[in-house]
C-alpha cells in the first residue's frame, strides 16, 4: 500500500447498484433502486461541486491533496508496520482521496492533535478512530458513524472474570479515550462510586497492554477490536465479553463548513455502496484477519428525501 492515492479510476466511475449487504437496510424494489438513486445523485453533485466558492473544499480540490490526520500507533485502525502506514483509517483516508479525485497526504495526530489540527487548519480531515461525544460535537464537526465498536477490559486470564472484579482496581485507559466516560457511567449504573485517583492514562497502547501483562494494573479499557489484537499477542491476556460502553467514531471536519461535511458523507456513502468499505473491513477484521471482529453495528445509509 502506498502513501498517495495513485489509482487512475477515481471519482464516481464504479456506480454499483446493490448495496453491499452488511449495511443493507430492508429495501426491495422501488425502495432500492431510489436508495441507488441517491448516492447517484451525490456523485454527479460531486463531479460538479469543484465550482464551490470558498471552505475546504475548494482549497483540497486546488491543493490537489486531502490532508488527512492519521494516528501511527493505534492498530489494526492504523500503524507503522515494515517502515509502512497502514491499517483500516489508512484505507479508508485512501479510498476517500481516490474519491474526491485528489492525493493523499497523511498527517501524524494522537488523541489530542487529531482535534486541535483540524482547529488551526493542519489537517482538513481527521480519520483517526476518533468517537463522537457532546464535547467533542463542541469543538469539530463528524461525518457520519463509519466505524463503530464496544469497549471493554484487557485483563489477566484467570484473574478477573467480569467487570464487577474491576470496582475498585487500579486500572487503565488511553489518553483522551472515550473509554474513561464509559468506565465512568457503568460504574455509577451499577451503584459503585468512581474514584478518579484509580485511572491511570497511558500515551502508548503498547505500554497499557505491558502494565496489564505485569500486572501493574488490573485492566486496560479500549476498544473491543483493539484489545483483540494485544490478546492475540498476549497469551496471558483476555478480552472480557461484556461492554462498558459503545463508541461510534466519525471522520473528524474543521466547524461550520456543511459543504465539506457533505463531500466527506457523499464520498463514505460511495464506498460504502460500491462494496469498498467491506473489503476493508475483511482485510483489517474479518475471519482471516489478525483480530477477526464480527461488525458490531450497521452502517447509515441514507434513503432519498
């Protein structure tokens, strides 16, 4: 895989006309061909959309790059393996430069700078498994829901058996991961108090796995197809099979550009209808992938209005 999206046909050139079926709403006869009309529709908006006055993007079809903020250590969603980026964000930041019909330039961002770049103008784009949340409806805007995952504990097999063995322990979550809000409100909802001084943030997912294997903690709450790969690595390890929570992540856009936030939802909208997205996502979680994760929600598709 390379860096910059290189394929000559892009744009809207495959307009499939079935609906992959992992995301297949229950449509049939005029019902499906008005849903295949739609994301028709979109793409003839987009071949015409370049002519958009001002916002970004205008400025992404000049540049002739999509500037997308991409994180380094978050696998399989995307990661540095062989001196190569790769990963689903990756594919997925790809196969959005391919159909908006310009390059891609992938920008290194964490937890933080994945909001704080779009803010300044870095990146016009976040793919970057970053969950939607009220707060951070505040500061960006989202696409639609293109990934989404329950969240749950790493812990030491045989020493902790459901979460309730975790009220009370020491343990640990990502910096800036919704995982914290979702160990929080499970922890109220089943009548335990949350004490703030037992949460320890970890910058490195690496290092969070390492404190669960040597027991510095007694788990590590993240998103169920993360911890899947660390236990696959791990022996010792296992993934709980309860849900503190859900989280439903979005491509993150600079605030108050609708005509952005629309290209990025007609693009998605497209690979999700030309059956790209499932490739995708067998690559990085289907059964013969290193952390085989069945999808854990349907994905939106629009019907026409």
């Amino acid at each position: 895989m390379t860096m910059h999206a290189t394929t000559a046909d892009r744009g809207c050139a495959d307009r499939r006309t079935l609906l992959p079926s992992r995301v297949r709403p229950a449509l049939s006869g005029l019902a499906l061909l008005a849903a295949t009309a739609v994301l028709a529709a979109a793409c003839t908006a987009t071949e015409g959309a370049a002519t958009t006055e001002g916002g970004v993007y205008e400025t992404v079809r000049d540049r002739g790059e999509l500037r997308a903020g991409i994180r380094f250590d978050n696998p399989p969603h995307s990661f540095i393996r062989d001196d190569e980026w790769v990963g689903f964000d990756m594919d997925i930041a790809e196969a959005l430069a391919r159909e908006l019909d310009v390059e891609l330039d992938p920008v290194r961002v964490d937890e933080l700078t994945r909001i704080s770049f779009l803010q300044n103008g870095r990146i016009d784009v976040a793919v970057a498994s970053m969950s939607q949340t009220i707060e951070r409806h505040r500061e960006v805007d989202f696409s639609e829901t293109y990934f989404c995952a329950n969240q749950t504990f790493l812990v030491r097999d045989g020493e902790v058996a459901e979460l309730h063995d975790l009220a009370g322990q020491q343990v640990g979550v990502s910096r800036g991961s919704h995982s914290l809000g979702n160990w929080r409100d499970w922890l109220t909802d089943n009548g335990y108090s949350f004490d703030p001084d037992l949460i320890v943030e970890f910058d490195s997912k690496e290092a969070a796995a390492e404190a669960v294997q040597q027991g510095a903690i007694a788990g590590w709450a993240e998103d169920f197809t993360i911890l899947t790969g660390f236990a696959r690595r791990f022996p010792e390890l296992t993934v709980l099979d309860e849900s503190i929570g859900s989280k439903l992540d979005g491509i993150g856009v600079p605030e108050n550009d609708s005509v952005w936030r629309d290209e990025i939802n007609f693009a998605l909208q497209r690979i999700i209808a030309s059956g790209e997205y499932d490739e995708i996502y067998d690559r990085w979680f289907g059964p013969q992938s290193d952390t085989p994760v069945p999808p854990q929600c349907e994905l939106e598709v629009w019907p026409v209005g």
